[in-house]
C-alpha cells in the first residue's frame, strides 16, 4: 500500500483527497520509483483543476514530474537502488504521476540524477527548469552569445522565467526580466536580473509590424498578446523561444519581423523532447544553473498543499518553484 494524492470526478466537479492505494493498481511499465520529491508545474495546476481535457480518465493521480529510488526494473538501463528523474511524457495527464510514494513507469522516459545533483534540486528545477534550459540551449544554437544584447525573459517570477533568469545570468548574459508582481523585483535582482520591467509594458502589441530593436533575444512564458508585442521588439537575426501560455495562447501578429529582421520564434517542448537532448540539458543543468540561486527560488510543500498551491499557480501567486517532499 502507498499514500498519493487522488483526484476523483462526479458530476463534472475534480475534487482531491488523500489515499492509500495499492500497488497493484500501478500502471504497466517496467520501472517501479519510491518517490521522495515532486514539484508543481502550470499544467500541475490545471489538471488539479480539471482544466484543459488534460485528464481523461479518474481516478487519477497527477504529479508531471518526479525523483525518486528504483525498486523494482526489468528495463536494462536501471537497477533498483538507481536515483532517477522523471518529467514529461504525459505522465500526471495521461498516466497516474508523481503525487504519490510509488510510480510505474517505462523506463525510457527516465533520466539517472546527474551527479552533484540532489533529489530537492532536482524537483527544484523539474519540468519548469528543464524548459527553461531547452530555452537557452536553442537561443545559443542560434547564435545568441552575451555580447548579442539584452534578453527578456517574461513572467519572470514564475517558475520557468526564475530558472531561466538565473542561467542566463550566470552565462553573463544581460537579462531584463519582466513580471506583473513588483514585491518580487529584489528576488529577481539576486537572480541575476540586471533590468525589471513591469509586465504591462510589453502586454499590448503597437499595432506595427516592426518597433525599436530592444531584445537580442526572449524566453517567453506568457505567449499571447505579450508575444505579439515583443516580437517586433527582437533585434535583427534575433530569437524568441516561446516556451509557454500563461497570458493566452492566440497569437496575432505580422510576418514582418521574420522577413525583414531575419527574426526567429523557436519553439520548445520538453514533455516529447528526445532523450539525447534530455540528457544534454540535465548535464548543462548541473553546471549552468548556480544551485545556491536556485534555493532561492524554493517553496517546500506536502501532498496535502496542493489542491491549495494549485489554484495559486493558476492565479499567477506562485513565486519561483515548489518542492513537494514525499518519502
Ligand atoms: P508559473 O505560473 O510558475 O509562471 C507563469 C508566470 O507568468 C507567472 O508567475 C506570472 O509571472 C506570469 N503570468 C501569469 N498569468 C499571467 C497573465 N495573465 N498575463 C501575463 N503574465 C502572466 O508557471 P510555469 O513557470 O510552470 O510555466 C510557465 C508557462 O510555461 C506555462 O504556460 C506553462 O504551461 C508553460 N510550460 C511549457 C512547457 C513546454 O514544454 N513548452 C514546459 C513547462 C511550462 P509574473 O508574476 O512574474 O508576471
């Protein structure tokens, strides 16, 4: 038997409880994973939420990502005892995820705890971080180097833009990091952040294809109008990676910027992303990401906080990460 976190559905209505399951009703798969941290992540939210059709089936326990202890593998890459790392593949949407004391999964979606690495900071990081570096790998692999320009980051007091803020400062980039919440401008500043914006500044595109060339580059969490309005601001041959939605997901804009400026949006997925690029990215991680920054961002929170923290994240009052301590 394992304690998890269940959502169940009646009446159109999700509703989460704590229970005990047996490991009998796991899922298929051929690693079983003690669970000792997981995290909370914007999709988190919704599917505590029961937004977004993001869940089918109920019973159903979500958790995105996870770390945990191997305890049982028929998978050749893993033994029992191995420390591994899981994020994306629809587990927590379509699959019953890290809300839990155990997990079964395949173990091709695993990735080992980098060296150095600890459980904590890897749920510190977990999908949110894990885009957040996709974001800067693919902004370097197109020619983004500090002496490029400034780099806006938006909702950079969320998850995604504090891990993201903290590498590229750390890399000597020139971050500006836009937020809506201005008591979080001094945590953002010990980030890295050499500029704040006010979110409202850049939330309402002009109307012209092309404005004044201000970002050598973006990682965008908001989408939407923001994207609309930046996207006319990236400098010429610059990139934007459009990581996220949290402002909205219809985009309206020009070509303009793409013909005329040599302009890039990249495009990042981290739950199909390929294993090889999954490994780059936790090893880049571990040596790109300052850990005493990324303590910083950490709220600590159990199983029993998350129907609460998951209405937070989706009103935009989540600073930073969450970590949820299990076993
Ligand atoms: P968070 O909620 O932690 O961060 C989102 C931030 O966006 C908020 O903190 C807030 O920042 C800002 N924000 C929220 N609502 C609005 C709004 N209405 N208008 C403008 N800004 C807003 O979420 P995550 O960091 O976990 O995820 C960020 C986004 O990235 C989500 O949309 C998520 O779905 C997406 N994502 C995508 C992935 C992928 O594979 N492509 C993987 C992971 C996440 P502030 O207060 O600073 O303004």
């Amino acid at each position: 038997m394992f304690k998890a976190l269940m959502l169940r559905e009646a009446d159109g209505k999700v509703t989460a409880a704590i229970e005990t399951v047996a490991e009998d009703q796991l899922p298929e798969g051929d690693v079983t994973v003690q669970v000792s941290h997981s995290t909370l992540n914007y999709k988190d939210g919704m599917v505590l939420n029961g937004l977004g059709r993001l869940v089918r089936q109920y019973p159903h326990i979500p958790g995105v990502d996870f770390v945990g202890v191997v305890t049982q593998s028929s998978h050749a890459n893993f033994k029992a005892g191995d420390k591994v790392i899981l994020t994306g593949w629809r587990v927590g949407e379509a699959r019953w995820g890290g809300y839990a004391e155990l997990a079964r999964v395949k173990g091709d979606w695993l990735v080992k705890l980098p060296d150095g690495m600890t459980p904590r900071h890897a749920m510190a990081i977990g999908t949110a971080g894990f885009t957040a570096m996709l974001a800067v790998m693919a902004l370097q692999a197109h020619e983004l180097t500090p002496e490029s320009g400034p780099i806006l980051v938006t909702g950079a007091a969320g998850g995604l833009g504090s891990v993201a803020t903290a590498i590229l400062a750390k890399l000597g980039y020139s971050v500006t990091c836009s937020t809506g919440r201005a008591e979080t401008h001094a945590y953002l500043k010990d980030l890295g952040a050499a500029e704040i914006i006010d979110r409202s500044t850049i939330s309402t595109p002009s109307g012209k294809p092309l404005d004044g060339e201000r970002w050598a580059g973006a990682i965008d969490a908001v989408g939407g109008s923001t994207l609309a309005a930046v996207l006319p601001q990236i400098k010429y041959r610059g990139s934007m990676a459009s990581c996220g939605l949290a402002g909205g997901n219809k985009l309206e804009t020009t070509v303009i910027p793409f013909l005329l400026r040599g302009v890039n949006i990249l495009g990042i997925d981290s739950v199909q992303c390929p294993m090889k690029l999954r490994q780059e990215a936790w090893t880049r991680l571990t040596r790109d990401l300052p850990m005493d920054k990324l303590d910083s961002t950490i709220e600590a929170a159990k199983l029993e906080d998350l129907p609460r923290l998951g209405k937070a994240i989706l009103d935009g009052k989540v600073r930073g990460r969450v970590v949820v301590e299990i076993g």
